[in-house]
C-alpha cells in the first residue's frame, strides 16, 4: 500500500492511496475512501478494501501527514 500526500486544496483535499498484489492493483481515495481504479481485483476484495479504507481513515490520514513530497521528489 502507498500513500500519497494531501492533494488538492480547499474542499476538494485528497489524499491517493494504492494497493498492489502481484498483477492486481487498485487506487482509492480518502476522505470518501471509495475506489477510484482497478485492475484484476474481484468485487468481494474491492468492498474489503474500500472497507479498510474506512476503518483506517485516520491512521491513513496521519501517514499521509508525513509525506514530504519534494523530499520523495528529490529521492531524499
């Protein structure tokens, strides 16, 4: 899973998050935690997901805090 930083400004704030496994990926989004994109995800693991997105919204909001994104820019 990644993290992006908060994107966007205003009442349109954001924060990506990106799960992986294998050939399967996903890309949803925080504060709706819904699913923006998939592929090669089932039905039942897209709704588990969107699940965990709820159920971590803080934590994932705290991680996404952290993100420097010049420093990830820079590789620092």
């Amino acid at each position: 899973m990644l993290v992006s930083g908060l994107v966007g400004t205003g009442e349109h704030k954001r924060i990506c998050v990106y799960f992986s496994d294998k050939d399967k990926h996903a890309e949803g989004s925080i504060p709706d935690c819904k699913i923006t994109s998939s592929k090669g995800f089932t039905d039942d693991e897209l709704r588990e997901i969107e699940d965990y997105l709820k159920e971590n919204k803080d934590h994932i909001i705290e991680e996404a805090r952290k993100v420097n994104p010049m420093k990830s820019f820079l590789g620092k």
